[in-house]
C-alpha cells in the first residue's frame, strides 16, 4: 500500500523546497531582497506545514481524522507563551512583576504552577510534555473503547471545544479571552529586531525539516507499515496479534508533540496566542490543508499548509468577503474530485490519459474485428 | 380662588378670630369637597402655588379622588421638577410647564398647568421664559411622602392585573405599618387569588414592624408558613432585634420560619432546575432529532446541519418580516423589496404558524440540494462526507453574513409564547414549556413517519440493508434524497424554534453542532430513543451541574468531560444497534 496514496515525490523536489525554505528565504532576507514582514509571514506558513505533517500523521497515515490538533497546536503555544510573558517583566502595563492580566485580575503573587515557567529550559520541556500527556490519557480512553472513524472525529471535536471552554475562563489563569500578548524579548533578545525575527524563521524551517525527516523515517519504517495497515483494516491488524490500540496511541501522541512544537514556534513570530486558536475551526483547517496537498505523502501537506495559508493572505485582502467561500468551495472541490490533492494530480492526469488510450486502443482493436480484412477471403 | 379671609375690621376682634379659627380647621374639608370636582391638573395646579405646607398636604391628599393615570403622570412630574412657578402680569403665582424646545435665548413656551392652554401676556402672544426667570415648584420630604401615599393607592387600585401585584410587593418590601390600614381595605375587596395571597404575604411583612412583640411572632410564623422569600431579610432583622431584647420565643420563631422559607427555596430551586433541564434538552432533543436521521440512520455526518438550522431560523425572521413592514435587502447588488402585510396584534401572531412550515420546507430544500450537489458522493466515505459538507457549512455561513449581515437579527416571539406562569414562585416560561410540547410533538412526528408510512418503511428498508432493498426493487437513490432532506426539513424547525428563544445569526448553527452530534452519539446512533433519552439526560445534567456549581460554563465542560468517559462504558451509545458485521 506504499504506492497509491504515499505516491513518491522525486527527493530533487525535496531537496528544493527544504534548500529554499531553510538557506534561500533567510538569505534573501538578510540580503534585503525579501522583507522582513514577508519572512514573519512565511514564518507563520512553516508553522503552519508543522501543524499539517501532524494531521497527516493521523489522517493520512493511520486513518485517524483527529478534529483536535489545534488544540495540542496552542498548548505547545500557549507554555511558550507562559515563557514569554513572565519575561516581559515591568515592561508591561502595569510596570508589575505580573503578567498585565494577572494584575488586572487582582492577583498579588504568581501562581505556583506559573513559578516554573522563568525557565527557558523547563517552558520548552512543558512544550512537548503538555500535549504529550493530554494525548495519551485521551488516546488512551478513546482507543482502549475502539472508538473510531467519524465517533473519534465527533470526540476530538469534543475535546477541543471543552478546551477552548475552559481557557476562555479567566480563572483558570491563561489569559482568558486575550490569551497572551505583547511578547517583548525571548532568551534575553528583542523578539521585534530583524535578526530575531530572522532567527526565528530558521529555527521554524530547520524544525520543519526534521520533522519532515522524523516522519519520513517513521513512516517507511516496519512501523509505517503497521500504521498503514491499520488505516487501510484494522481488524486484520487486530487478527494478526497486534495491538492496534497501542499503535494508534503511540502515533496520536507522536502528532500531539509534533503539533506542540509547531505552536510552541508560532507563538513568537506571531505575537499572540488565544484560545480561538484553538476552536474546531482551526483543527478543520489544517485538515483543508492537508487534503489540498495530498493526504498519505509527506510533502503535501507541507505545499498544502503553505499553499492555502497563501491564497488566504491573498483572498483576505483583495476579496475579503468571498474568501470564507472560495475556501469552503475549493475544499468540496478537492474533496470530491482531488481525493489524492495537489501532489496526486499528475497521477490523476496519468490515469486518465492512460484511459483514454486503452479505450482508443479497444476502439482500433474493435474495428479491426468487425471490419473483416479483404485480403482474408 | 381661595376662600380669603377679609381683612380684620376693628370693632370684631374676638369674633373674628373665632371665626377664623374654624375656617381653619374646616379648610381642609371644604377644600377637598371643592376638589373631587376638579381636574387632577387643577388640583396640582393649584397645591403647587400654595405657601403652606398644610394646605399643600392636604390638596396632594384629596387627590387619590382624581383620575389616576393623571395624578401619576403629574405628581411625577412635579417630584421631578418639571413644574415652574411664574408670576403673571396680575402678579398672581401660576404653576406651569416648559413646552417645546428652548429657542435661541434659552426661552420657553409656558403653558399653565390648570388648563393645559398656553399662558398668554396682555398683547395675547405666548409667554416665554428661561429657565433662571421662573421659580422651580419645589417638594420637600413631607410632601413628597403624601405623594407617595396617593400613588400607592392609587397603584393597589389599579385595574392592571400585573402593575397592581406588583404596587402590593411594593407596599409589602416597605413595611410601613402606616399603610396597614390601605393593604387590609384591599384585601376586603380583591377578588383574584394570586393577589389575596401576595396582599398576605405584604400585611405580614407590615405587621414585622408592629410594636406589639405577640403580633409580630404571628407574622413571623405565618411568613414561615407561606414560604416567602421576600421576608427573609426583614425576618432576618426582626430576629436581631429579638435577640438584643431577649424575646426568646419571637427568636425561635424567626428560627423556624427562616429554616420554612429555606426548604421552600431549595424545593423552588429544584423545580425551577428540573424544568430548565426539561426545557433544554428538549432544545438539545430538537436540534438533534433531524441529525439523528442523517446521521444516525444514513450515516452521514453533516457538519452542515446546523446552517440547516440557521436556514430555518432566517425563514422564521423572512416570514416575520414579511407580516410585518416587508422585506427590504439588497445582497450582491440586487434590489429585494417586498412589501409586507403590516398586521399586528393576534393576525400578525400567526406568522410562526406559517414560519414553521416554510422553514422545514426552506431547510428540506436546501437539504435536498446538498444531497443530490455532494453527499451522494460520499456515502462510501463517511469521513470525507464530514469535510465536504464543512466546507459547505463555511460557504452558507458566509452567504448569511452577506446577505443578513454579520450581526443577529431580531425575531419576536408572538404573544402567546412571551410571558410566563408564576406557581408557587416556580416562574414557567411559555417559550420553555412551549419547546417541550414541541419536542413531544416532533418526536411523535417522526416516529409516525418512520413507522406508519411506506416512505418509513423504505427508509428502514435501506438503512437495514442497502443492497437487498435495492433488489426488491427499492429505488435506493430517491430514499437516500427523501430521507436526507425530512432530517434537513427537522433542523429547519429547530431553527423557526430556536429563533424564539435567541438570537438569531450566521453562526447560531455552530452553537449547537458539537452539543447534537454529542447527543445522537450519547443516544447510540441509529436510534432515535436514544436520542430521545441522551438530549433529556444531557439537558438535565448540564442543569443540575450549573445549579450546583453556579457556573454555566464549568458545567458545560464537565459534561463533555462526563460523556468521553461515559463512552468508555458504552462505546456504541445508550442503544447499540446489533450487528455482525465488524466495521
């Protein structure tokens, strides 16, 4: 089942795309060719390709439409944010030791469990613990009931509303409604100067890279096989003595940490993390990505987060508007017509040429039936 | 106009002053004789120039007599300092008001008081004055109390049902043992029940302040005993006042009536909380009742049901309007202007009987289009079905916000679904007891269909076995349409419902699509009692937990947190639909 769906993209492809992302856009940057509002941009897009390799994950590689991953996606953002806004210091509003909100909250000290959070080190081990932890006791309650297909889409969908739920709430200590914002430096330097921002891009593209990497091997690996087996019949994996629960668990929270480490990166370049960030809506975003690209390859969804996110900057200014529409109707399209998504088309074209070929074929051979040659008589 | 003493001639003296002093004594009778025959606005009028505080009192007090909408109006008036006094050319005091707007030097028309007519100088033209030029008709507390005297009566005569209830709660909260004597002359007259006991439960609260300590432990007790909640502060310092006087039986009365009227509140709470539970699963019931049929029975997860609902849901405001002043909008540059019906009163009423209709015919259409432009693509694919029909849900939504706008619109309720049923201080709305007939209705509807008609049978048919009711000759294509659309048809009347007890705006839908997706998942999908039971379970819990948290949006989460592990337990829902077929 390697080819079909996990259609190879040629490496030179790869190559390319890794090499422009990671040494030409910072290049270009630096050399002043591209601006730096223009990179904080593409910045955000390979934030964003993070996020989509983690649906992929799931729904591509192991069947899995998880309806949540925004929501691990803003965890990972939101203990970067936590970093972030203690480091502001008096420089907020309120000239106080406190995060602005927390004063206009009332609180005097910091709560306990924001203590931590001054150390660099310790909010970027929160970044891959936090959704860790959320998705192995939610994995683990879902697929020890074998709940699965549209049901796991349905609760996932729960989950995340339950969460924006709670993070609305001011009394839960994050913000509330505005979340966190108005970031000043991080590791000491000034998150608003060029080279910062720059630095920042880096280290979005290279992660990008070796998650794209990471998954790569994991998917071609004795593992990868298994994950697909389980996409394609579970119950033959269950039949043949393994643990499909434990797989799936297992890749559900690689995702989780995967799409953390994507929102831990954003946070920053952005400037701002709230919990609308974590509705459904973005969850079934990053899904249209994924399905523009192509499902079940690596590099689409990567093209797709980048490609779409695009066309909205585009859309959201010149036809502001339609784009809610040219989005919905570009993803019914690529529903019913690209199942494979961008990276499949050539394929799609192949197969239809193929078929018109055959069928001329059939044609000619037809003709040579019916009209009987004269030389034969 | 008043009668004036005439100026004391010598030769009198002592006679005089004799006489005098019982005109002064009979001055206020004879003066109120005078004045049941006036205008409230003469009487004013007239209280309002006089000097002595007395006579003023007095005037105010012969007004209970008048016509009570204009004693209030005027009395209210004057307490706000809306009345002047201006000395005409004769240089005798009238009351007047300000008419108009103030002209370029800040001046006003004038208009007496008495007769309402403009005051007039000798050339005949309308006086004007500023503000600064007149006298303000002051009132002072002593007044302003008799005012009160003569509005409260005049409010606990009101013919008005709801305004003279609530002058008795009024009079009641007051505690004025002054106004004892009013309460209990009503009580002798009043007819209706509920007021009976509201002007008891008011004279209790009065006889609080009584001074005599065996007439208050009888209030007190009888408080107790009719559960009332507006006492419990006044029991509260009657109690504190016991104590500090050593009363010890008047304090353990408090005791007990405070511990009567505190059941009373728990078992009004409860109540109140069993019926809101009630009232809103069966909103949750009728959401989810369409989808259970789309889902539920077909399979399809339609993210787009809840725009089915705002399709409904804008029928109802289209059809309101159109009853009303018409329809005027001009989405994409296109001009839509029909004029509308202008009823009003019971004839303009009936649009939700028409609403409801065209909003399950208006959803079952839009229904119909999305199962013939998409989903009949999809039924192979379950979860590309829920991303089609997402993106669909964008494309409507953002269609609404273009042509209704991005903000909500105002449906009105008819009369018969405002207002509520006040019993034992349980408040039932009639929108809320009118979405649990309504739920009923609709259940029995739906049950009807699927299992008394041939286009249920077919249904049930095809959901069973696709393949076998396609052999017997079942056209499976045209069930999948007509079933698809009666469950688009129902969220359309859960939209016309729901515009009646909300807002109603683009993103009303997304509201309510995780909590009915939840629920038909909850219920065991394929089965509509079990929707039936989840919605109610889950309105009820979601109830229960705001009442004992006190926080809405906690409850909410701690109900999702409750139905993941309730399907821990129950993987498949309340109903499982046997099967045995693995996947």
């Amino acid at each position: 089942m390697n080819t079909p769906l996990a259609g190879k993209a040629p490496t030179v492809l790869l190559a390319a795309v890794a090499l422009f992302l990671v040494v030409v856009m910072p290049s270009l940057n630096a050399a002043g060719v591209v601006s730096d509002f223009t990179l904080n941009t593409w910045g955000k897009y390979v934030c964003y390709a993070i996020l989509a390799i983690a649906v992929d994950l799931l729904w591509g590689y192991t069947g899995l439409l998880s309806l949540g991953q925004a929501l691990f996606f803003s965890l990972g953002g939101y203990m970067m944010g936590m970093h972030l806004m203690l480091m502001i210091g008096k420089l907020g509003a309120y000239k106080s030791d406190l995060p602005d909100f927390m004063v206009f909250l009332g609180l005097k000290e910091l709560p306990d469990f924001w203590q931590p959070f001054y150390s660099f080190p310790f909010a970027a081990l929160m970044v891959l613990t936090v959704p860790a932890v959320l998705a192995v006791i939610f994995g683990y309650l879902a697929f020890r009931s074998r709940i699965k297909g549209v049901y796991f889409s349905i609760l996932t969908q729960a989950l995340t509303y339950g969460a924006a739920l709670m993070f609305f709430r001011n009394d839960l200590m994050m913000g509330g409604n505005n979340g966190f914002t108005d970031f000043r430096t991080v590791l000491g330097a000034d998150l608003r100067s060029p080279e910062i921002k720059r630095a920042l891009y880096l280290a979005s593209a290279i992660s990008l890279t070796a998650v794209f990497l990471f998954c790569k091997w994991l998917t071609t690996s004795r593992f990868g096989l298994i994950q697909r087996a389980i996409r394609d019949s579970e119950n033959r994996v269950l039949f043949s003595g393994y643990s499909a629960a434990n797989f799936k668990l297992f890749v559900f929270v690689i995702s989780a940490v995967i799409a953390g480490i994507g929102g831990a990166l954003y946070v920053p370049q952005v400037g701002i993390i709230n919990p609308s960030e974590m509705m459904t809506e973005k969850s079934l975003e990053a899904v249209v990505w994924v399905a523009v690209g192509g499902r079940g390859t690596l590099i689409g969804p990567i093209l797709g987060a980048i490609g779409v996110n695009y066309l909205k900057s585009w859309a959201t200014t010149e036809y502001p508007d339609l784009w809610l529409i040219i989005l919905g109707a570009t993803f019914v399209i690529v529903v019913l017509f690209l199942p494979k998504g961008l990276v499949g088309v050539p394929a799609q074209i192949k197969a239809i040429i193929d078929r018109r070929k055959a069928l001329r074929k059939d044609r000619a051979d037809d003709l040579a039936e019916i009209t009987p040659s004269p030389e034969a008589e | 106009m008043m009668p004036r003493a005439p100026r004391n001639p010598v030769g009198f003296g002592r006679w005089i002053l004799a006489f005098l002093l019982c005109l002064a004594l009979l001055l206020p009778a004879v003066m109120a004789q005078e004045a049941a025959r006036k205008s409230a606005r003469e009487i004013i009028g007239e209280a309002a120039i006089t000097l002595d505080a007395d006579q003023q009192k007095a005037l105010v007090g012969t007004l209970a007599d008048a016509d009570p909408e204009e004693v209030v109006q005027w009395l209210k008036k004057w307490k706000e300092g809306e009345i002047y006094l201006f000395q005409n050319a004769d240089g005798v005091d009238v009351a007047v008001t300000l008419e108009g707007d103030p002209d370029a030097e800040d001046k006003f028309a004038l208009s007496a008081l008495a007769t309402g007519k403009a005051v007039t100088g000798p050339d005949g033209a309308v006086m004007r004055a500023t503000k600064d030029e007149l006298y303000l008709a002051d009132t002072d507390s002593g007044l302003r109390k008799v005012m009160k005297g003569v509005t409260d009566r005049i409010a606990l005569a009101s013919t008005d049902y709801k305004k003279r209830l609530q002058a008795v709660q009024d009079t009641g909260l007051e505690q004025d043992p002054a106004k004892l004597v009013l309460l209990e002359q009503r009580l002798a007259v009043e007819q209706d029940t509920q007021i009976r006991n509201a002007l008891a439960e008011a004279i209790a609260m009065t006889k609080l302040r009584a001074e005599d300590a065996v007439v208050r432990q009888a209030a007190v007790l009888e408080l107790g005993d009719m559960g009332s909640i507006a006492a419990q502060g006044a029991i509260k310092t009657v109690r504190a006042e016991a104590e500090k006087a050593g009363q010890v039986s008047l304090v353990a009365a408090c005791d007990k009536a405070q511990r009567d009227i505190e059941s009373h509140i728990s078992r009004v709470n409860t109540v109140g909380t069993l019926f809101r539970g009630l009232s809103l699963g069966s909103v949750l019931l009728v959401v989810a009742i369409g989808l259970a049929i789309t889902f539920g029975l077909m399979g399809v997860i339609n993210m787009a049901h809840g725009e089915l609902i705002v399709v409904g849901a804008y029928t109802t405001y289209l059809i309101q309007n159109l009853f009303a002043a018409g329809i005027k909008m001009s989405p994409f540059g296109l001009k839509i202007d029909i004029p509308g019906m202008n009823l009003s009163g019971g004839a303009w009423d009936c649009y939700f009987l028409v609403a409801l209709p065209a909003s399950f015919l208006a959803a079952a259409g839009v229904g119909l289009l999305l199962e013939r432009g998409v989903i009949r693509f999809l039924y192979k694919r379950p979860l590309e079905s829920l991303l089609a029909t997402w993106g669909v849900s964008m494309v409507i939504q953002q269609l609404f916000r273009l042509v209704f706008g991005a903000n909500n619109v105002q449906v009105e309720s008819p009369a018969f679904l405002s207002g509520n049923w006040t019993v034992n201080d349980i408040v039932f709305g009639w929108n809320r007891v009118f979405v649990i007939a309504f739920a009923v209705l609709i259940i029995f509807l739906t049950w009807a269909v699927l299992n008394k008609t041939s286009l249920g049978l077919l249904i049930r048919a095809v959901m069973q076995n696709r393949g076998m009711a396609a052999c017997m000759g079942v056209r499976t294509e045209r069930v999948n349409m007509m079933t698809f659309a009666f469950g688009s048809g129902l969220a359309g009347l859960a939209g016309a419902f729901l515009s009646q007890i909300g807002n109603v705006g683009p993103n009303l839908g997304q509201n309510y699509i995780v909590d009915s997706f939840m629920t038909v998942v909850v219920g065991g999908v394929g089965n509509i009692m079990g929707t039936v039971i989840s919605a109610l379970g889950i309105g009820m819990a979601d109830q229960s937990l705001q009442q004992i948290l006190g926080n809405p949006v906690l409850g909410k989460i701690l109900v999702l947190g409750a139905i993941i592990l309730f399907l821990q337990w129950k993987p498949s829902g309340l109903f499982a639909t046997r099967s045995r077929s693995l996947d």
